[in-house]
C-alpha cells in the first residue's frame, strides 16, 4: 500500500470522512501571493483536501435564517 492509500484509506476510514483528494502543492502555483501552499508551509509538497457532507437540513435552515432576516432563529428551524 502506497503512503497515498495509507492516507486517504486513514481519512476516510478513521476519521469518517465522505471524501479526500491529494494534488501537487505546484497545481496551485498561479494563484495570488498568501494563498499558494508554499506561503503558508514553506517547502510544501502536496495538498491534502478532505470534505464532510453538511445534511441538507443545516443548508436549509441557514437559507430560511437568512431570508427571515431573523439570525437568531437559526436553531429553531
């Protein structure tokens, strides 16, 4: 097993993730100074990105806080 598997297999499996994905630190080269793996971890090699799904319930409820205008009512719904 590759140090790839090992770490997406650890991501996914242990840690509960519903994704995870691993790139090149130089796919980012073109961006804006500050956002470019390597001005954040000097010598950086890849970027590891892992994602958990938000239940359509918390997407909803944040929608209808915000077209009530009512922040606080954001837990009730």
């Amino acid at each position: 097993m590759t140090n790839t598997e090992k770490i997406k297999d650890y991501v996914l499996n242990r840690l509960g993730m519903d994704a995870v994905g691993i790139a090149p630190a130089s796919a980012l080269a073109d961006e804006p100074a500050g956002k470019r793996p390597e001005d954040i971890l000097p010598g950086a090699k890849s970027i590891i990105v892992f994602l958990r799904r938000i239940p359509d319930g918390a997407v909803q409820a944040a929608f209808r806080a915000k077209e009530d205008g009512n922040a606080d009512a954001f837990s009730a719904y």
